[in-house]
C-alpha cells in the first residue's frame, strides 16, 4: 500500500493538469491506495492477492483472457479502457502512468454546461469516472464517498454547492471570487491553457 504523501508526490508529478488531491480522493476511495488492487465486476475472481506489479498483470491477463471485466491499480482503471488509455495489464499497475490515466478519464468526463457550476460538472465527472453515466455515480453513493475521503484524508471540506468564479480581472473586487477547494481538479485549473476537456465515447475509470 501507499501512503497519502507518496500519492500526493505521485498524482503531482505524474498528472500535472489535476489537482493532486483530488486524484488522490478517487485513489483512496477506490483502492485504499493499493497499486495491485485488482476489482472483479463480471467474471472469474483471482484466487490470492498479487505480490508485485508483475504478478498483478498475469493475473490480470488470466482473468481477461478468461472473460472477465476488471478495475485495475491504484485509480482502478477499468479494463475496457485499457486501449484508449494506452495501457496493458502490465503498464496500469505503475501508479504514475495509473494516475494518469485516472486525470486522462476525470477530465475527458468533465463537460460543463451553461447551468451548472464548475463544482457541479465536477460531481457529474466523478458520476462519469464511476459509472461512465452523468447520474449513476450519485445513485449509487461514488460521488459522495469521494468527497467523503476528501473530508476523511484532510484534503479539503465536503464540495460546497457554490459556483467558482474565473480569476479576477483587472478592476475586479477579490472579495467577489467564490472560495475554491484545495482538491477541485477543475476550479484550481481552470484558468490553464493546459487543461482541455476531450470528449471520448467510454470514459469511465471504474466503469461497473
């Protein structure tokens, strides 16, 4: 297992366009930070845990080849990604490239619209890297374990309801600008040229 420091120093270094807090929430929500966390959600089960990222992947590849659908590493990158992802049973147990897959999943589902607060495309793309669906990540309780292992890990408050402003220009009052979470992907970098939102057709990280 890995500490929240070294998750922290990862998803930094690794995944340089999302707060790093914020994968970091997903991390430990979705593997208690284990990097060999291998999740079955159709098919076959391993029969113990792996002892390393090499035995990880040859019983990933095992239980692939015999049908199965599987959350993989340390973001528990689904393995119907695993193409567009650019990843193999042997490469998603590296937690760098494993969180970077996660932010590549987080940001491809975040698609704003004119309604919603940034804070709320942000609980819609969590919906999205659970489930691959805008509202089943709520049903199902995701998005609010998040924000609970935010709360539990001391990474920041519960996500507020509140809209984020853009960065204040020149004449501007700093006391107009809503406060934004230390661990909010989206309204820290929001005003990066680097922090494109692609669109993509199976976006989900844990897709169930």
């Amino acid at each position: 297992m890995l500490d929240l420091a070294a998750v922290l120093i990862l998803a930094q270094a690794c995944a340089p366009q999302s707060a790093s807090e914020t994968l970091a929430a997903v991390a430990w929500t979705e593997s208690r930070f284990d990097p060999l966390a291998i999740g079955v959600n159709r098919g076959p089960r391993p029969a113990r845990r792996a002892r390393d990222a090499a035995d990880a992947a040859r019983i990933a590849r095992s239980l692939l080849q015999r049908g199965a659908n599987l959350d993989l590493g340390l973001a528990q990158i689904n393995s119907d990604n695993l193409d567009w992802l650019g990843l193999s049973p042997e490469s998603v147990f590296d937690p760098c490239r494993n969180l970077s897959a996660a932010d590549r999943v987080l940001r491809a589902g975040y698609r704003p619209k004119p309604d919603e607060t940034p804070q709320q495309s942000l609980r819609v793309a969590l919906s999205r890297y659970n489930t691959g669906h805008p509202e089943r990540g709520f049903r199902n309780g995701y998005v609010a374990r998040v924000e609970a292992a935010a709360g539990t890990l001391g990474l920041a408050p519960p996500l507020r309801p509140t809209p984020i402003q853009a960065p204040v220009a020149a004449g501007d009052s700093p006391a107009e600008q809503s406060p934004v979470a230390d661990w909010d992907v989206f309204g820290r970098a929001q005003a990066s040229a680097r922090l494109v939102f692609a669109s993509t057709a199976n976006a989900s990280g844990g897709q169930k």
